[in-house]
C-alpha cells in the first residue's frame, strides 16, 4: 500500500511554478474555488524524477479577510489534495478563492469546502 502523504515535493513553492501553473486550463469552478491545472512536461527524464501531481494555494486576502478563515481553507483544500493525490494525472494544481467568505460558522465553511474541494479533484481525475 503507497502512502497518502504530503511531501514537500507535491507543493509548488517558486512564483514562476504559479504562473506556469496558472496558465494552464481551467478544471473547475465552484462556489468558492477555481482549479487550474497545467500538466507537467519532462525535459530531461534521466535527471530529473518522474513527474507527480503538485497543489499550489492562494488564498486572497480580499475574499477571507480572517487569517483563521485562510489558514482553514488551506488545510481543508491540502487535505483533500493529499487524500487523492496518487490517483491524480501528473500535474501542477493551483486552488484559487475566488469568492468572498460570508459570514458563516467555521465548521460550516470547512465541511462546504471539503465538499467542493473533493469534487473538483475528483473532475481533475477525470479529465
């Protein structure tokens, strides 16, 4: 049995990792989030390792304004990514908020975004 965890290798960490990731198309869109993936093209196979599924987050400032809304969403959005990340296609995954957060009770926003976060990565398996 594979492991499920998050390494440091299955995050995007450089600027220019979200900006090529960024281009790329658009997976889904939801109530809170957008995906978008840009699929990962090997230059040099003998050098580097294979390529693996990637997430990449950003959470606005603007649309949470809680750091404690942000923190949350971002580990809601990490778990789900990690729980299906060895099914994924080899990609670079970047979860965008793209709505404000209204007022809503945390464990509420938590169990709508765990939701949303799961059927957006279960389209990008699909595709």
């Amino acid at each position: 049995m594979t492991s499920a965890r998050f390494p440091t290798a299955a995050r995007l960490h450089r600027p220019t990792e979200f900006s090529a990731a960024l281009s790329g198309r658009r997976v889904a869109r939801g109530v809170y989030f957008v995906l978008t993936a840009k699929v990962v093209i090997l230059s040099e196979p003998a050098v580097t390792s294979p390529p693996i599924a990637r997430l990449g987050l950003i959470m606005a400032k603007r649309f949470a304004h809680h750091a404690a809304t942000r923190n949350a969403l971002k580990r809601v959005v990490r778990e789900a990514f990690r729980s299906c990340r060895l099914s994924l296609p080899a990609a670079d995954y970047v979860v965008r908020l793209n709505k404000r957060i209204e007022s809503v009770s945390l464990s509420a926003l938590k169990r709508a975004a765990r939701q949303e976060a799961d059927a957006h990565f279960v389209k990008a398996c699909q595709c």
